[in-house]
C-alpha cells in the first residue's frame, strides 16, 4: 500500500511539465545504479531519433494508447 508521502511525490511528479518529467525519470533510473553500456545508450537514442523523425514527417503515425492495447489483445488472445 502507498503510503501518504509517496502519493503526494507522485502527484507532484505527475503534475510536471513532460520535459522535467523525463528529467525525473533519468534521475531516478540513475539512481538505481544499474550498469549503462554506452553503446547500448547511444543505439537507443538513435533509434528515438529516428522514431520521432518518422513521426514528424509523416512516415509513420500514432495511435491512442488503449487502441494499441485493444490491437494486441485481440492479435494474441488466439
């Protein structure tokens, strides 16, 4: 169960700007010290990159989140 103080944190980090939200989350992941290989940071980034470009000119499109979902129930439900 959460406790009062770890609700209002997330409440207050849901209310953050996106920008200052994935600030947040790199913060956070760093701090759970788990090894980066560089390599592998840098492939990932590329890959946003490339994503996002795809996105901007028009090369691929978004879908809402719960239509995502609802595509891959009824793909693997059987």
């Amino acid at each position: 169960m959460m406790g009062t103080n770890t609700a209002r944190v997330f409440d207050d980090a849901l209310a953050l700007p996106v920008d200052q939200r994935l600030e947040l989350v790199d913060v956070l992941l760093g701090s759970l010290n788990s090894p980066i290989d560089p390599v592998i940071e840098r492939l990932w980034a590329e890959e946003a990159e490339r994503r996002v470009a795809q996105i901007d000119s028009g090369e691929a499109g978004l879908i809402d989140g719960e239509e995502a979902f609802s595509r891959l129930r009824a793909k693997y439900r059987g």
